[in-house]
C-alpha cells in the first residue's frame, strides 16, 4: 500500500483497477462455464426415435420449466456485468481511500484555516504524486502569506514606533520655541526685553525652527528609527553647552522642580552631532521630569574621547521592568499610562541615538532616585 501511496494518480489508478478487472474477468468466466454446465446437466434429455430398427438423430428439450431456462440464460448474461461493475466501484473506492481522502481533506483543512487568517499550520505532503506536489505547493503558499504578514507587521510596529518618536520628539523643541516667544512677549510688554535677549531668544527659535525642519525631513524619508543618520562635526563645546543649557533652561521653566545644570568646561572642540546630543538631554530631563519631587541634576563632561551626560533626579527610581527589559519602545514605567501623555518612547530614542554615536546609555536607581547616564563618541570620525 505505501508504494501505491507514492505513485502517480494515473499509474495507481491503473494498478488498482487492472487486479480488480482480472478478478471480474475470471470470475465472469466461471460463472458463464457454470451456468453452461448446469443448463447442459439439467435442462435436457436424449429422446430416441424408433421405427423399423432405425435410429433417429437425438433431439434435446428443456427438461426443466421454459422460465427457469430463460432466468439461467439471462443470469448467464448480467453476471458478467455485475462482477465487472463490482470491480470497478471497489476499485474506486480503495483508490479514493489510498490516494485522495487525506490530500483532500487536508487542502480543505487547510484552505478553511487561511480564509480565518490562521496560518500557524504545516500541511504535510504525504506522498509524492499530483496531490502531494499540490499539498507541498499549498504549504509554499501558505510560508509565503505567512512571511508577508509577519514582515507587513514589522512594518506597521516600526512606522508606529516611528510616529510614537516623530510625536514624541518635536514635544520638547516646540515647547523651547513656545517658552522663547513666550519670553519675548512677556519682554515686549514689561519694556524689560533688551536688544541682546530679544536677538538671543529670536535665534533660538531660528535654531529650533530649523531643527524640527530638518527632524521632520528626517523622519519622512526613513522607514525605521534605526535608519536615521548621524552626522558629528566639530563643534567649540563651550558654544554647545551655552545653547543646551538655554534650551534646558526654557524647557523646563515652567516645571515644578528645581533643575540644576552643571556642565564641566572644555576648551578643545569636539565631533558631536548637536541634535542628538540635545534630543537625548530632552528626552532624559522631560523623562525625570514625570518622576521628580523637587530636583533635577544634569552635568555633562567631557572625558578623553568621551562626552558623559548624565540626568539625576528626585523620584522613586526606575520601575523594575524598565530595569530588566532596559529601554524598550512603547515600555512605560508607569502602570495606566494614557498613550495620548506618555509613548513610552523617550528612553528608547536615547538608547538608540547614543549607539548611533557609538555611545550607550545607562539606567540605574540610587538612594535618591533615579540616573541615567548617556555616553557620546567625539573623536573624529
């Protein structure tokens, strides 16, 4: 039987049907010799003639009744038929059994599962005729589906976690432009505002309006996060750190904590892409910002090769699944977090933007609450 199994459908038919129609054949035979036989033994008689010693030419006549005769030439007749028609149904019926009721029912199973979107299946072959290449075909198609939905669901995770970075991210510049307009109006109407602060807060919204220009070509022409590219030039620190310590300053002025900024003098210039740089120190502040009772420290330092900033706060540390998971998209560490609020996107665009700089980032609980410590390359690259 497994041989048959691996044939073809045209070859098994044949050799299924061939021993079947033999059998039918040898048993037409039989029965039409039997019924001969019978009808020779029983249905006549050898009637002598007589008359002047001459001997009449036998004659036969039915010694059994005209319809019984009738009935065995006619059984002589249909037998054959019914053996041969006998041979061919069972012949069917074992090839249906052997070569198309599991190929079959398998294809249906099968086709009735995807129509339900469910393709953790396999759909084993079982054989090697037509059927079984068309199960193998089946199971080809269904890999396929299979890898076209896990990859268009990667692409969909990755754009949502690209609109959950794009929303994120352009929160804390335009909070810094809104914080310098703010300045400037309030400037303007107390007759306080000197030339020098008005030219300083109008190039700071110049920068910035610059920066969520150039973020948000960034993020239209990539497809995932990790596809944004780095460009380090070299920048006088001391200038860096003025314009991130203003950014911070208008960032958080309205916040209901102290921050405190320390960063470390430098004289020689650094490789540093400025908007990862403050991106990161965004993010962390406006991280430890969501936690903080009173207090934020931020100092920043440069340390050989190395620049080193690190965001200290107040709070209640890190959650434990931040800690074990580490940075993670859309991983908050607060339980019931809305959305709308909070992505769970901050640590994770800080994470990947300082390995980009072929830094790291570091997270940590103290006694007084939470540290992160994120690390930027600065040598030429």
């Amino acid at each position: 039987m497994e041989r048959i199994k691996q044939m073809s459908l045209k070859k098994a038919f044949f050799s299924i049907t061939l021993p079947f129609l033999l059998i039918a054949v040898l048993l037409s035979a039989l029965s039409v010799w039997g019924i001969s036989e019978l009808m020779g033994t029983y249905g006549a008689s050898i009637r002598i003639g007589a008359g002047g010693g001459a001997t009449v030419a036998p004659t036969l006549e039915p010694a059994v009744p005209p319809s019984w005769y009738r009935f065995l030439s006619l059984l002589q007749l249909l037998l054959p038929a019914v053996f041969v028609l006998t041979a061919i149904l069972a012949a069917d019926l074992l090839f249906y059994r052997l070569k198309l009721k599991r190929p079959l029912a398998t294809l249906q199973s099968g086709a009735e599962r995807i129509m339900h979107h469910d393709l953790d299946f396999t759909m084993p072959s079982g054989s090697g005729d037509e059927l079984g290449q068309l199960c193998d075909a089946f199971e080809a198609m269904r890999q396929e589906l299979a890898n076209n939905n896990k990859k268009l669901w990667r692409q969909m995770e990755e754009r949502r976690r690209l609109n959950a970075a794009f929303s994120h991210d352009l929160r804390n510049p335009v909070t810094v432009v809104k914080g310098s307009a703010k300045m400037l109006k309030k400037g303007l109407s107390t007759g306080a505002l000197s030339s020098h602060q008005a030219q300083d807060a109008i190039s700071l919204i110049e920068e910035y309006a610059g920066r969520i220009e150039s973020y948000v070509e960034a993020m239209s022409s990539v497809q995932r996060l990790e596809q944004l590219s780095c460009s380090p030039q070299l920048t006088d620190w001391g200038e860096v750190a003025k314009e991130l310590n203003e950014s911070l300053r208008l960032l958080t002025q309205d916040a209901g904590y102290v921050v405190e900024i320390r960063f470390k003098p430098h004289r020689q210039s650094v490789w540093i892409d400025k908007s990862y740089l403050f991106n990161v120190a965004e993010n962390l502040i406006a991280n430890a910002g969501r936690y903080a009772k009173k207090r934020i420290e931020v100092n920043a330092a440069v340390r050989q090769d190395e620049l080193i900033l690190s965001v200290h706060d107040d709070g209640g540390g890190y959650s434990q699944a931040i800690l074990d998971k580490g940075a993670q998209p859309f991983l908050r560490g607060e339980e019931g977090a809305e959305p709308s609020v909070h992505f769970g996107m901050g640590l994770y665009v800080c994470k990947l933007l300082c390995e980009k700089h072929g830094g790291s980032l570091a997270l940590r609980n103290e006694e007084a609450g939470a540290y992160a410590e994120a690390r930027f390359r600065i040598s030429k690259p």
